[in-house]
C-alpha cells in the first residue's frame, strides 16, 4: 500500500475537522497560506468553490511534494439569498 502525504490548508483554525482526522488515525500537516478571498460568484456554492481552489494553489505552489493530497475548504453564510 503507498503512503500518501496530506496536506491541509487553514484547518488550524477548525478544530473539529483536525480532531476528526487524528481520531481517524491520518497522519497530516497542516499549511497555513495567507490568501485574496475573492470571488464574482453569486451562488454560494461556487463562491465557496471559488475560494476554496484558490486556497488550495496557494498551498500546492507553497509545498515541495507536489504528489500531496491537499484538502481545503472554507463556509460562508447566507441570509435572504446574500452571501
């Protein structure tokens, strides 16, 4: 079985998501990048999708092992259709 190194972007600041994974036993590294969060989108869906893939390249371009798994993600609320 190969061994796949994780790499997660921001996930310091989601304990649950980082308590999940250990209690899994998944070993990873956690990669802080400071990122523009932007995005034309008005659906939320895509803004999150937007702003998520633009965290994870800023972390693939930040790491030397380019064969990682990167995991990012982020949340927006929405009220009355508004993000």
């Amino acid at each position: 079985m190969s061994e796949i190194k994780l790499q997660i972007n921001n996930l310091n600041k989601s304990f649950g998501s980082k308590q999940i994974l250990k209690d899994l036993g998944v070993d990873f590294e956690v990669v802080t990048v400071d990122t523009e969060e932007y995005s034309n989108a008005k659906n939320p869906k895509i803004f999150v999708e937007d702003i998520s893939r633009g965290k994870g390249r800023a972390v693939l371009e930040r790491i030397d092992d380019k064969e990682s798994l990167i995991i990012s993600a982020d949340t927006v609320v929405v009220l009355d259709d508004k993000i």
